[in-house]
C-alpha cells in the first residue's frame, strides 16, 4: 500500500438528502462528504494505527461526489503520487 505497509480501506456512501445531511448540503457541496470522512477517521484511523495499518478513507455519495481523500487512496493503490 504505502512504504510496503498493509493498509486497511474503508468506504463510506452517504446521500446529501438524507435528513441528517441536508441542512449541511445545502449550505455547501460537498458537506455530507467532509460529514462522512470525519466520521470514518474518528471511528477508524487510530485503530489502525495501533495495528500498523496505513488508512484510507473513501468517502462517496450517492449523487457521484468523492470526497478529496478518495481521490487520494485511489491514487495510491493505483502507484500515482
């Protein structure tokens, strides 16, 4: 994955109309993104560290969006800078 390091994706799908996402939505695309990716690096990315894991996010929405950092772990299985 990175440095010869395991590496551990984690994918998240959200909709930015569902009621939780909506107000956040509204207010500026891609919150329900940034919303998710949050979510999932408070959730997962200190327990792989402790397992010696490198994380990657990939947060999607149902409407097509990426959010930044999936763009970057699929830039990173795929060997690009």
């Amino acid at each position: 994955m990175s440095d010869g390091k395991d590496g551990a994706i984690d994918v998240s799908v959200t909709s930015p109309l569902a009621s939780s996402n909506v107000a956040g939505a509204e207010a500026q695309a891609g919150a329900s993104l940034a919303k998710a990716c949050q979510r999932k690096v408070g959730d997962t990315a200190d327990a792989c560290q402790r397992e010696g894991l490198v994380f990657l996010p990939f947060a999607m929405e149902t409407l097509g969006g990426l959010h930044p950092g999936a763009v970057t772990s699929a830039n990173c299985l795929g060997g690009s800078p």
